[in-house]
C-alpha cells in the first residue's frame, strides 16, 4: 500500500462514518446539544467537513467545494464563507441547522470526492512539501493531511455518541 491508498483509505473511511452518523435522523436530532455548551451532529460534521474543504483545498491549489459548488448558500448560514467554525461560541454552534441529513452527507461526499481524487494522485515525494512555514517545525503536506484525518476522526467519533444519545432518548421516549 502507497501512502496516497493509506491516506485514501483513511478519508473514505470518514466519508462511510459521516454517512453513518447522520443518516434517518430528523432536523431535531441532528440540532440536538447534550447541554448548552456542546456540539450539535449537524455542527460537528459541518465543521468536520469544512475543516477537510479548507485545508486540501489551499494544499491543493483549488477552490473550495464550499464555494465552488453552492455550498454556501445551500447551507444558508450566518457566517462569512470562509468560516470552518474554528473557535465558534455557542450561538454560533446553534445556528448550524439542517433540514435533513443529506445535506450533511452530500456535502461532505463532493469535498470527500475532491479529496480522494487529489490525494490518488499524489507521488511519496509530494508529501514531504512544506505547505505552512508558520509553525515550527515548518508543516509539510504529509504532516497536513494527517491533522485533517485525525481532526475529522475526533469530530465523527463525537457526532456518534451524541447520535447514541439521541437514538437513546428516543428509545426511552424523551
């Protein structure tokens, strides 16, 4: 295996857990915050997914699938389109609300599609290019990539316990 089929294979994995998380859950449900201060599902894979949109979109040299595809209005949110929820209060969390769970899910399968496709295509040698000089040490495409993974891993592993939650309380019909 290549590095660029581990790292494919890790993003497709994302995109099924993404899927996952979301499907057959109501507007509710994917709003729904264990307290006032905590992510909704609909954030959490918004941000997830905004947060991958972002960062392979400026590693890449592309536009973000957020903006080139409508995304934006789509989503219909009150922020800039340039927001990925990076340090969101918890109004801002509030205000990510979706009417269904395919918004969520076919957002992130265009920008899970982008990502596959760029990183299929990317020899070992490319991942040692450095793609932020800010940090030290300097943050090369290799180092990036797998921050977004481990980012989007924590998000989803997040957005299921609060489905489990959520599916909990239906069961127990609160």
């Amino acid at each position: 295996m290549t590095p660029a089929e581990l790292l494919c294979d890790a993003c497709g994995r994302i995109r099924d857990g993404v899927r996952g998380a979301v499907d057959s859950l109501t507007a509710d449900q994917l709003a729904y915050r264990v307290d006032e201060r905590a992510n909704s599902i609909a954030w959490l894979v918004w941000h997830l997914t905004r947060v991958q949109d972002d960062h392979v979109a400026a590693a890449a040299g592309t536009e973000q699938i957020w903006t080139a595809q409508g995304w934006v209005e789509r989503f219909g949110l009150p922020f800039d389109p340039a927001a990925i929820g990076y340090g969101h209060d918890s109004d801002e969390v509030a205000a990510v609300r979706v009417e269904s769970p395919q918004l969520l899910s076919s957002y992130h399968d265009a920008v899970a599609e982008q990502t596959l496709r760029w990183v299929g295509g990317l020899a070992d040698a490319d991942l040692d290019r450095v793609v932020d000089e800010s940090w030290d040490p300097p943050v090369t495409l290799g180092v990036r990539l797998v921050s977004v993974i481990c980012d989007d891993l924590e998000h989803l592993g997040q957005a299921e316990f609060v489905r489990g939650i959520v599916q909990r309380r239906i069961v127990q019909g609160r």
